[in-house]
C-alpha cells in the first residue's frame, strides 16, 4: 500500500497535523457536527486530505463529516446507531454492522466508540499483519464480556430506549 498520512475522524476528532485536525479535535459533542457538515473548509481539507491518505476512517459521527465531504456517496457507511437518518441524508446507506470498509476507497467506517477498537484492530491487520493485530489486542487486553446484551440498538428495550431519551433531553 501507497504510504500517506491516515486520518481519523472521531466524532468529529481527527488525527493529523493540521489547523483543522486541531479544530476537529477540540469540538467535542454532537451538536458540532452539523456545523462540521457545513463548514465549506472542514469538508475541503477532508476531501484534500482523503486524496493523499492510506484509509479515511471515522468512529461514530465521523462518517456524517465524511458523508457531507461526498466521501460516502452511494457507499454502506456506519454511524452511532442514533446517525442513520443524518448519514442517509448525506448519499450514504446506513447498515447496522460495528465496521464497514471499501477498501478499494480506502474508507472504513465503525459505529459507536467500541466499535473504533474493532476498526482499529482491523487496521493494524491491513498495515501490518494478522499476529500484530493479535499482539495488540491481547496488549489493550480486548476480550469483551459486557455484562449486558444491549450494545446494539435492536436489541434495547422500551425502557432502556426511554431512558436514553431522559438522558438527551435538553434541560434534565
């Protein structure tokens, strides 16, 4: 694989060396990431960037960053479980699946922020090889044993759902 710089976006955190990477990183929380979406220098530098890059990732809202840089045009793409309506609205097909790739676009997209490690082991695989990917995850000891089966949205109850809902609501 070509060498470049990889990027990504967290939400809407980035890891590269630019002013936007900074600005990226220090936004923190979703209502930033309609103001990411469409702020005209954010989606060019992601689009420069994907240009040059090994893999454009995004962990969580980040793929409605790439989605609105047009990266995600017609492709699967992966949100937290409460973007599928917003990642549909920027020209992707949202799927419930923890990761997706397009390799031949050298884009992956991972759901929630667990999800990430997923996405992160299996980009340390692609780069190096299946032992190190292995290596690293036995040394981040990820072995995941929830105490609950409720880590995806199907399969939340009505109460848990409404519980969700007291969280965001503004003003609690």
């Amino acid at each position: 694989m070509a060498a470049g710089p990889a990027i990504l976006i967290s939400g809407f955190t980035a890891a590269g060396k630019t002013t936007h990477a900074r600005l990226l990183a220090e936004d923190l929380g979703w209502a930033y990431v309609r103001a990411l979406q469409s702020d005209a220098r954010v989606l060019d530098w992601v689009r420069a960037a994907h240009a040059s890059t090994v893999f454009t990732t995004s962990v969580c809202a980040g793929s409605l960053v790439l989605g609105a840089a047009g990266l995600l045009d017609g492709l699967t793409a992966t949100p937290h479980w409460s973007g599928y309506d917003q990642l549909a609205a920027c020209g992707a097909a949202p799927v419930p699946r923890r990761v997706v790739e397009h390799l031949d676009r050298r884009i992956i997209t991972a759901a929630g922020v667990s999800s990430g490690i997923d996405m992160a082991l299996r980009l340390t695989e692609l780069l190096a090889d299946r032992t190190a990917a292995q290596a690293a995850q036995l040394m981040i000891e990820y072995d995941p044993q929830p105490p609950f089966d409720c880590g995806a949205r199907p399969k939340a109850t009505p109460e848990v759902m409404d519980r969700i809902r007291e969280y965001v609501t503004p003003g609690r």
